[in-house]
C-alpha cells in the first residue's frame, strides 16, 4: 500500500529534533516511534494516532475521526485514524502528532 509521503513529511517536520524519535515501515505505511513507542504514522492518506486507551472515545467524537481497526472487527482501544480533512492545517496536525507524542514519551522506553 502507497502512504502520503508529503503527509510524512510533515509529521517529519513537527517532530523536529525530538530526542529518540525514529521510523518504521508498519501498516503499510510508515511509523513515527518514539523511544521505540509508537506515537503516529500515516496509513494511506491518514494519520494514525495511538493515545492513552481511556481517550479513544472523547477522540473519535471528533470530527474526522474513525477506529483505526486492521483486526477484521475487534478494534484496540488507544488507535485511532484522522482523515485528510482532520488534518489541513498544521495546528490540526500538530495537535494530534502532539497527542500521540505525549502517549509514546509516558511508556518506558523499549
């Protein structure tokens, strides 16, 4: 599966110099982790955002929101995918790269 490479690069660019940030190819896409945590990556056109389990309902009230589900069915709490229009701007992106940020740094470094 292709993914959005200018929507990668973007998320390149928001990171930034953030301390143990690496990639990997996941999803058929890429993944942002971390210190070996995953906190975002694009799949397709999409973002997706892994969070604290506790936040994923209050996320996909959002708009542009869906479960991110790759199980046929029985999705895991904490996984999320914001669609194109969720993401024009870049205090929209930055705001969910942020959140996956904040998840990936509170989990013990692998």
């Amino acid at each position: 599966m292709a993914f959005d490479e200018k929507l990668a690069a973007r998320i390149r660019n928001h990171l930034g110099k953030k301390k143990g940030v690496t990639e990997k190819k996941m999803f058929g896409g890429v993944a942002f982790l971390l210190n070996g945590n995953l906190s975002c990556g694009v799949h397709g056109e999409e973002l997706i955002v892994r969070l604290a389990a506790d936040e994923t309902d209050t996320a996909l009230a959002r708009k542009h929101t869906r479960v991110f589900d790759l199980s046929g069915g029985r999705p895991m709490k904490g996984w999320i995918l914001v669609e194109p229009e969720g993401l024009k701007t870049d205090r929209a992106l930055a705001e969910w790269v942020e959140t996956g940020a904040k998840y990936a740094t509170s989990l013990p470094p692998k």
